[in-house]
C-alpha cells in the first residue's frame, strides 16, 4: 500500500462537507467546549496529581506517562458527551464514585444493589480510583473514526489507528487533540458521525485486532504492572455491560458467573460508575443496559436457586422440567422468588396423565379415517400411558401434528 493511504486502506474523503450537527446543535457543542476548554487545565493538573499519587516511584513512569497520555482520547458521537477529551470523562467517573460512597443514586437502582454497591466502593476506594485511571488506558491504541457518507450513493468510511497515527495522517496539529473547540469544528467539518475503542484488525485494516477493555489489561502487563485480579477482570469485563441490551443470564454466567463475590461487586461498581460518567446528547447516562445486567444478574442467581432447590424430583416428568428451565432462562422480564418458582415448577412440571378410554377412541377414529393402522394406534396408546412420549415424534413424522391432537384431548384435567 502507498505510503499516503491511511491504515485502513481506504481513500480519504477529499470534499469537506457539512458535519453531524445542525448549525443551532453545532453553536452548543462549540459552547461546551469553551466551557470544557477553560477548565481544562485544572481538571489536568488533579487528574495528574492523582496519577502520581496513585502511582509513585521511577518504575512507575512509563505507566504513569500511558495514562497521562489517554487523558487527550477524543470523544464524539452518541455515548460520550461529557467533554471534547476523556480527562473529562474521568473526571465524572470520579465524582461518581464519590457519590456511591456517600450513597447518592439515580432512583432507578433498587435499594438492595446501591447496598452492595455503597459497601463494595467504600471497602476498595484506593483500588477503584485506580481502576479510574487505567481502564481506558487503551482507548488511545485502538481509535476508531466512522465517517458519514459524502453522497446518497456512497459507503460509510471507517479508520482505524492510534492517537499519533491520527495526528499525523489527517495532518492535525498537536494542539487540536488537546483544545476541545477545535476538535469540534475539526470533527464536524470532516463530518465524522462518532469515534469508537476497537479495532477490526484485518483483512480491512493495517491494525491488530482489539478492544480497549482487554487491550488495557494487556498493556498493563507490557509494562509490568501488578494489581490484584479482581481489577484486571473488571477492566478487562467492564464493557460487558453494554452486551444487555434485554434480559441475558445466559450473558452474564459467561462473563461474570465464574468470578467470586468479591470480583464481581467490584465488577459492577466498575460497571456502573463508567455507566454514569457516560452522557448522551442531552447530558445524562443511559441506565438501560445496566439495569439488564442488573435483572440478568438476579435471574441468573434465582435460576441457580431452583436448580439447587430441585432436590426431590421424583413424580416431575424430566422433559417437563428441561422446557421450564429454559423457559425461565428466555423470560424478558424479572422472574420472581427462588421460593415462588420451585412452587410452579412442582405444579407445572407433574406427568401428564390421561383419560385411556377417550385416548383409544379418539385414535380409532385416527385409525376410521386412515390416518393410522390398527397396529401404531396400539402403539401409540401403549407409548402415552406409560410416559414415554418424547418417542413418538422420531417415528410418526407428519402424522405427530394428528397425534399431538389426540394427546392433548385426551389429557386428564386436574
């Protein structure tokens, strides 16, 4: 590939046309930023005495500069409008963790999670302002721009690259990755729609494959550092949530099942505090996908209750009771006590039984109109009373739609 051509391989748009943002939505953004630009430098200089605080000594330095560095990640699009530059996003995380120590929650946390929550950042509040600083450590390795189509008729454009590479191919002074206004009307004159923190890597691009969450902790290990495993995990897991976007146990088994009580606390004050610090277009979080993980959670946990608490199945017919676990496990909305499941699952999961006189009439009548010999309604019949259905299907075929009616007519009412 040319020498000129970015890391994508693709050209880059020539024409300047008109940005995302309508002139009145532009004149605001502008104004945030000034805003965002005249306290910049005091933001900066806490951010990094933090840094230093958190992380002393002349071994720490190549670390501590990785995470000074991060703090002139550009932010644009729908999911980061809290500052023109991550310092800003970092800063919110902050206050956030500061107001779950104090116990202050949006209303939408029910009260037993702000519990676990207010108990969780209070016991690891050195070890989370870590956390803080280097989750997004990253998001500068793995920039991802998309732009608008330039036409009706043409492709979104994507690139792909690093913080420096972005400076240098869209031929961008050092100062307009660290003044807010001008990357305002850098980004919207280039009418980019939003910028992301993964690489797609190959065939399409010269990148390596990542996202931020786990290439964080990656990084942190290049470089040596050492933090128990409960921070590793929730750095690299703490985009997970945004996986919910309904109710998943199934998701969260995967990826938080396996961690101890401990991991995951802090896994979920982790989550959520990047969740509050992460603001839409009208200047508030979205607690959607949080409030999933939340519910997902829980279902995962009374799901695990009942299968610990179905200790006494004899009388349940199996099949029964594989279809009403995993009926529980696709349910879209918050199941309800361990206690009140098992109770429905004892009810609803007893063997079917049958009237056998109207079960053998209504299969002769199977049997008048040819849709069955004399020979599968004898087998049919001597299946279904001694429980052994699930047979039938794999030997009647098409015939099964006739049968099921029967069966089904047949059934004893309690």
């Amino acid at each position: 590939m040319a020498k000129d051509m970015p890391i994508g391989g693709q050209e880059k748009p020539k024409k300047k046309e008109k940005g995302p943002y309508s002139p009145e939505d532009l004149a605001k953004k502008i104004e945030l930023a000034e805003k965002e630009a005249a306290s910049r430098p005091e933001r900066l200089e806490k951010l990094t005495a933090k840094v230093n605080e958190l992380f002393p000594g002349p071994e720490r330095e190549e670390l501590r500069e990785a995470i000074v560095r991060s703090f002139d990640v550009p932010q644009w699009g729908a999911t980061h409008n809290e500052g023109m530059l991550m310092d800003t996003h970092l800063e919110k995380i902050f206050d956030t963790l500061e107001n779950i120590k104090r116990g202050d929650f949006p209303e939408e946390i029910p009260s037993e999670v702000r519990q676990l929550l207010q108990e969780t950042a209070k016991k690891n509040s050195e070890q989370l302002e870590r956390y803080v600083l280097l989750h997004d450590i990253s998001k500068a390795d793995v920039l991802r721009m998309n732009f608008l189509p330039k036409g009706e008729k043409d492709k979104p454009y994507i690139w792909e690259g690093n913080l420096e590479l972005l400076a240098k191919e869209w031929s961008l002074p050092e100062t307009g990755l660290k003044d807010p206004v001008a990357l305002v009307r850098w980004f919207d004159k280039n009418k980019i729609a939003g910028v992301a923190y993964y690489n797609e890597g190959p065939p399409l691009f010269q990148t390596t494959k990542a996202a931020h969450g786990n290439a964080a902790v990656e990084k942190l290990k290049s470089l040596g550092y050492e933090d128990s495993e409960d921070m590793l995990a929730a750095i690299g897991s703490h985009e997970v949530a945004y996986q919910f976007s309904a109710i998943k146990p199934d998701t969260y088994e995967k990826h938080l099942g396996p961690m101890d009580t401990e991991a995951r606390n802090f896994a979920l004050v982790a989550s959520f505090i990047d969740t509050m610090a992460s603001l839409r277009d009208d200047g508030k979080p979205d607690l959607t996908n949080f409030l999933f993980l939340l519910a997902s959670k829980e279902n995962a946990e009374t799901i695990a209750g009942v299968k610990a608490g179905l200790t006494d199945t004899e009388g349940l017919d199996p099949k029964k009771v594989e279809t009403f676990l995993l009926e529980l496990r696709k349910s879209n909305s918050r199941l309800p006590s361990k206690d009140a499941v098992l109770a429905r699952l004892y009810k609803e999961c007893k063997p079917t039984k049958y009237d056998v006189l109207k079960l053998k009439e209504l299969l002769q009548e199977l049997v008048n109109t040819g849709t069955l010999s004399a020979e599968e309604a004898d087998e049919i019949e001597n299946t279904v009373v001694t429980g052994n259905q699930s047979e039938l299907g794999k030997k009647f075929g098409k015939k099964m739609k006739d049968i099921r009616a029967v069966m089904t007519a047949s059934e004893k009412k309690d």
